[in-house]
C-alpha cells in the first residue's frame, strides 16, 4: 500500500521516493530488488527497513548479503561511523530469496546492497533514499485501506505522515517500532499477530510508545490479541447510541465495559464513556469506544478535532518520564538515535585506566634471576672455565637477556590484552517484567588487525557509533561489520592503541524494583526497593532541581530518601546533572584521572545521555526519577573468542510516581500536560520548544491529591526562553500571548493575566474542587511558543 498523507505539506518535504543509482545487477544473472523504509519513506534517526527481494537466474550462489546505509554529511566529513549488516545466503539457479534487515540514517543518503560470493561482489545496487522526514510519523493497522487518513489533515504542522501497514510490516523489535510516534489499530483481528509481535506491541508502549485503539461493534476483534494490561477498559459487550451529541448527529454502536483503575475517561456521552485514556509505563494507551471507520464518524465534520486531540494527548501530552526516545516535545531539533548518543560518549568510553604493573612475584621472579645469573652463577661459571676475564662481556649480555626476558614477560601479561569499556543504561518500569537496554562499548587493542566481538545470548539492535573528530581520512575508522545471524560485531583493520566502539540496543528480562513517594511540604519523600539479585554500589533520586545522593541497595534491599525539592528552571545555568558529580566542568581532570574521578565522569556522562541531550528546555527528568548504580555486567562481551580486561559503569533508571501531595509545594513538581494543540506547529527548532501560529495549546495540571485535600494558592509557573514577548515571526513581528483557565463553577474559560517567565496566580473556580485538576489554555491571534509550564500551590 502507499503512504497517505492528506497535507499538500509534505509532498514537498517527501520526494519522489528511492531511485537507484546504479546496479550490477543489471549485467548479471543476480537481480536486485531495494525498497527503503516504510514504502520507501525514511524517519531520520530511527531504525528503518531495508527489504531486498533476490532473483538468480544463473548458477547457484552461496554468499553474503551486505546492506551498508552511509550517514556522512557528504565529502568523507563527519560525522563517521558505518555498519555494513551480512547475513549469510544461498540461491540454487532459478531461485528468488525475500530479505529483510534494518539500518539507521540520521542524514538523507544512500544505501547499498551486495551480493559477495568468495570475497567478489557478484550484484550490487545502491539506492538514494530521497524521501527523508523527521517529524511525527504515525503507522496504522486496518483492514480499511483508508483507515485513519484524516489524522494526515488535523492540522498544520501537527499532523502525523500517516503510513499504513500490513500484518508483515510491523516489526517484532520494539526499538524498530520506536520510528512510530503513535501505532493506530482499528477494526483489525491482533490475535492474527505473531505472539513475538504482541510482546513487541507491548514493549513498545511500556517504553515509551503511544497506541490509539478503535473498537465499536468490533470490540472483541481488536482487543484478543492485546494484554489486559495495556488496555484502559475491560469490554464486555456493545451498545448502539441512536444520537450522541459528543459524535454528531448519526447512529453510533459503542463498546461496553468497565473503565479499569488509573484510567480516564475525557469523552464521555451521559455516563458512557466514548475515549479512555491510561498511563502503561512510560507510554500512553488511547481508546475509542467506537470504531473511527464506521460512516457516522468519517461523515462528521467534528471527527479532525477529536483526532487531533487524541494525537495531542498521546504524544506531546506524554510526560511519563524518562522514556528512551524522549517525550515527543525533545524529538524537533533533536536527533535521538542511539548512534548520535554513543558519539557522545566517545570521550569518556576511550578514557580508560593505564595497564597495572605484572604481578608482584613474576617482578620478583626476573629481579632474583637476574642478580643470580649476573652474580654468583656468572663468577663460578667462569671461573670454572678459568676465562674471568670475559666477564666483560657476560655482564652486558646477561643484562641484554634480562632485559629482554622482562619486556617479554610484560607483553606475555600485559602486552596481549584487550580492553573494553562499557556503559550500560537499563530503563525499567514499575510491573514491567522486561526492561529496554542500552549498551555503548569501547574496544581498545593492542595491535593492527580484525578483531570480532561477541555479545552472548539475546537479539540486540547493533549500531555504529558517530565520530566527529579523529581519523577521519581512515576509511576504517568508525567502520564494523554486523553478522545479522549471529549478532557478532567485527571491527575490520583497527590501529593498534585506538579506540573503536559500537552501540546496541533491545529489551531484556528487566531487574525487578518498586518505589513510592509522597511529597509532604516541601520535601520528597520515599522508598526504593530491591527485588531483583543485583547489587546496586549507590544511587541517586531527582525531582525537578534536586536530587539526593543513595547509599548501598542489596539484594531485597531497600533504601529511603528525603529532601527538600527546589523549583524553577536551570535555564541560563548549569543542567541539575553536571552538579550530581564531580566531572570536567567542574574541575574533574578527564585525563590520567584516578578510578574515582573516572567513575564520577562516566556517570556524569551518562546522566547528560538521559536528561541533557535534548537542549536546555529539558534539562531534568519530568517526573521523580531513581538512578541505580552497579558494577555488575549486563553483556558478555568477547573479542577473539577471549575475555577482554573490561571496565564498566551501568545505570539502572526508574521513573517514580508522584504520590500524594501535602502543604506546600514549589514549581517543576506538578508538571503541565498538553491535551489539545489547535494551532500550526513549526517542527524543528530548539528541543523542547514549540513555535505555533494563530491558535492555542491547551494544557492540564493534575496533582495527587488525597482524599479529602484541596488545593489552594495555586499559579502558572513558566519557563520559556523567549520571553514574554512570544516567539518573532518572519516579518519581524511577534504575536500577543493571552492566558485562559477553565472555571469549573460556570463552565467557561476566563482571562488571567499570564506572563512568560512569571508565577501567574489563578483564581480558585479555576481548581476543580473534586480532582484539583486544573486546565490552562495559551493562545495568540499570531505567533508565539511555549514549553514545559507547572503548577505551584499549596494542599491543605
């Protein structure tokens, strides 16, 4: 099927799809087929298929299929870094073989597909991949072939580049389905999924993914294959609604069901819910009670505005956390592919410490040898032979012989050894049984050559890592090759002393925690606990600006925390995580530093990996976050079949839920989530910020709050880098930013006097008075941005 997208936009940004740049094949009787990404559309920075359909009609071929995606800015610059991906092939004469594999590409480029046979290269073909896009994407499964087009055409700026998918499309990999800011079944069979695919599904949105659900009179055939788990109702049955003033005029069949717990309904017809809503670990779960293709929806002209909506909630509106591809807001102008976050750990990978001296007895052993030799046994041995006058010449070549039996025993147990550094990054969420990994790793060797490292047992995503200064005119340097049978990474042709490194990721049976918190004026409070048989060196909790240092967490351990949680933003000043350790900017040497300024800079660099690469906007974790330490290791690496001399720092991170909220509390705690943006959405830009034109973004503030508990003096607090002036326009000017809050008491929305970079009192109709919810509306008649706002007040 083609790609839909209603907007006359992005035709431009698209293309005119692959083209082949030359082939080969044509000469020969190996003919090549290439289609790149989803119906040849390529989602920069995210793990894209490279589908290859093999036609021999010569003699039989038994080879390796080589898949290479070049990620240079062009001219051999950087940044470099290339994995050629070989699977292992044979066709007998007459027959036609169906590969796929996946590449990453952060730049529009080429791929190149071979066909090697004995070291030659018997077919080739290399494809551009013209049609690049790096906004939101989303993928959806229905047997409709027109299903859900109309998220295409929601809004400027905003809507999804909508592509369809069929049952074979969808990945098994859930960092391949990452590409898709949201994932749409409607009227589709999912117990016709791979149980590999189910489990992916699910993975995908526990890491942070957004699934919207359609079901209607098709209830049952949309939710067999999908846990109970990730699904925001429990549907027993269907209704039919001769009228439902929330869908328009027409006749609509909904399911039925009970609403589970945690979940919401925000759409509602009288007590019955229509769109549901839920929290699955860092991702978001949508569902229609009615199916979004029967004729009364698409014929409604209010359908875009509830599409949009759900969009909206689902992607921006995500603030779960820490998921690994970042909320959808840090995605504009920012490249989050694993390849670009292991170029920026190259520094602290290649920072190992020097070798040890040999072992005390094996010094001893040569020293005492030698003072035997060059001593005692020399005097008796010529003197025995009655020639002491040739101890001239004895003593220099016994030191000639010690000396060269020192530095070959150096060698013999230093000399030989292989190094590897490793950075390890697991994120787990609260009843998720697996967990997302991802590793970046260092080899260094001692000498020019192949070298081939193994990972263990698991199926990994493997990617280059990006340089961007070094080698550059080494046209090894950076390369590797990626067995996709086996896993094995081989680093072709390395220099002896240089470092080279790669990066995978995939999900992994996850180390089991729990953790609580309450937040009691002022302070947070809470306690994190250890079910799994890891052991955790110390950790680390932030909140907003703050954090507080953990000590030692055993096995079924647990460790409590306590302080006090400082608001605002670090806009203008150093990011939360350059001040939780000592590092290079703030006086830590990076070189020739001890293993505990090593350390501290390692874990410095790991926690920039989490919360800094996304700009200043976001520099911090959006919701209380536990970060474990242990030196334990999560892979099993091997270089040449042998165990390197591996060095190591792995991270264990977990989002905590905000739990009950007493007195106090200060700006950054309860965090704004967007629900609705009717406005033209600039893409690109600083990370974490949008830029709108003529509209409004909508936003929900929703404290825990416990029984019986109000909340009082409550205020907007904001943090926009722009000003109070809003974002410039084209010609110069800049548009008139206004402030609504919804009054619970008469239904309606109100003016506030808002102002950017100020708390911004609000009255107290503006709090719900059951929930303490409350609802802010941004909007200009002309341009203007906004970023992450939250709410500060008081719970009594």
């Amino acid at each position: 099927m083609a790609v839909r997208a209603g907007a006359a936009c992005f035709a431009a940004v698209l293309g005119a799809g692959s083209t082949a740049l030359g082939s080969e094949a044509a000469a020969t009787p190996l003919q090549i087929t290439v289609q790149v990404g989803y119906h040849n559309t390529v989602k920069l920075g995210q793990w894209v298929p490279v589908t290859v359909d093999l036609t021999n009609s010569g003699p039989a071929v038994d080879g390796t299929l080589e898949v290479q995606a070049n990620n240079s800015t062009g001219n051999g610059g950087p940044p470099l870094g290339a994995a050629t991906y070989q699977t292992p092939i044979s066709l007998a004469s007459g027959a036609t073989k169906h590969v796929r594999t996946y590449v990453t590409q952060d730049v529009p480029g080429t791929v190149a597909v071979r066909v090697v046979q004995d070291g030659h290269v018997v077919a080739s073909q290399e494809t551009s991949v013209s049609n690049t896009y790096s906004g939101l994407m989303a993928g959806v499964i229905s047997d409709q072939p027109s299903a859900l087009d109309s998220l295409a055409i929601v809004r400027a700026g905003l809507s999804p580049l909508v592509v369809h998918l069929t049952p074979a499309e969808l990945s098994d990999s859930a960092p391949v389905l990452r590409a898709f800011d949201l994932l749409v079944i409607d009227d589709f069979a999912t117990d016709t999924l791979t149980g590999a695919q189910r489990n992916a599904l699910t993975d995908y949105v526990m890491q942070g993914g957004a699934l919207l659900l359609g079901t209607g009179g098709s209830w049952h055939k949309t939710v067999a294959g999908l846990p109970a788990a990730v699904l925001p109702m429990q549907l027993m049955g269907s209704m039919v609604l001769a009228s439902a003033s929330a869908l328009g005029p027409g006749r609509v069949e909904v399911a039925t069901g009970v609403v589970t717990a945690d979940s919401t309904v925000w759409l509602a017809e009288g007590s019955t819910p229509l769109l549901v809503e839920s929290s699955v670990g860092g991702g978001v779960v949508e569902m229609a009670t009615f199916d979004w293709t029967q004729g009364s929806i698409t014929a409604w002209s209010g359908t875009a505005s509830l599409l949009r909506q759900a969009l909206v909630r689902a992607t921006y509106g995500n603030s779960n956390g820490n998921s690994p591809g970042g909320p959808v807001m840090t995605k504009f102008g920012s490249s989050t592919s694993i390849a670009n976050k292991g170029g920026a750990l190259t520094n602290v990978l290649g920072n190992l410490p020097s070798l040890g001296l040999p072992a005390w007895w094996l010094i001893g052993t040569l020293v005492l040898v030698y003072v035997l030799l060059v001593g005692p046994v020399n005097y008796f041995v010529l003197r025995a032979l009655n020639r002491r006058a040739l101890a001239w010449i004895t003593v220099p070549a016994i030191a000639l012989v010690g000396s060269a039996g020192a530095y070959g025993a150096s060698v013999a147990t230093k000399g030989t050894a292989v190094l590897a550094n490793e950075i390890s990054i697991v994120h787990v969420q609260q009843g998720w049984e697996r967990a997302y990994q991802e590793e970046y790793t260092g080899i260094l060797t001692p000498s020019r050559g192949d070298y081939e490292v193994g990972l263990g047992a698991g199926h990994r995503m493997v990617s280059p890592i990006y340089y961007y200064s070094g080698s550059m005119n080494d046209p090894n340097f950076g390369a590797m090759r990626v067995n996709t049978t086996t896993q094995a990474v081989t680093l072709p042709r390395m220099s002896a002393f240089t470092l080279r490194g790669f990066a995978n990721e995939g999900i992994v049976a996850g180390p089991q925690l729990t953790g609580t918190t309450r937040f009691d004026a002022g302070k947070l409070t809470g306690t994190v606990r250890n079910l799994s048989t890891l052991h955790f060196t110390d950790g680390i909790v932030f909140s907003a600006n703050s954090f507080q240092k953990l000590g030692e967490l055993g096995p079924n351990g647990s460790v409590s925390f306590s302080y006090q949680v400082v608001g605002g933003n670090t806009l203008g000043g150093q990011p939360i995580f350059v001040t939780a350790y000592p590092n290079a900017f703030n006086g830590n040497p990076l070189n020739n530093a001890s293993d505990l300024e090593r350390e501290n800079e390692m874990r410095s660099a790991v926690l920039s990996a989490l919360m800094g690469n996304y700009g200043p906007v976001t520099s911090s974790f959006s919701v209380p976050t536990v970060v474990l330490w242990t030196n334990q290791p999560f892979q099993s690496v091997t270089v040449n079949g042998g165990r390197p001399r591996t060095y190591s720092e792995n991270a264990v991170v977990m989002p905590l839920p905000l739990g009950p909220i007493s007195g106090t509390f200060p700006s950054s705690v309860v965090a704004g989530r967007m629900v609705d943006i009717d406005a033209d959405v600039s893409q690109g830009g600083m990370p974490g910020l949008i830029a709108a034109q003529g509209g409004s973004i909508t936003y929900s503030f929703a404290p825990t709050l416990a029984t019986g508990k109000h909340l009082t003096g409550a205020a907007i607090e904001s943090s926009n880098p722009f000003g109070a002036k809003g974002a410039m326009a084209p010609n110069g000017t800049a548009g008139l930013v206004k402030g609504k809050v919804w009054d619970w008491s008469s239904s309606t929305w109100v003016d506030i006097a808002y102002q950017d970079n100020i708390s911004t009192p609000i009255p107290d109709s503006a709090v719900n008075p059951k929930t303490g919810e409350v609802r802010f509306k941004l909007s200009s008649d002309g341009s203007f941005s906004s970023t992450w706002l939250s709410l500060s007040g008081g719970v009594a």
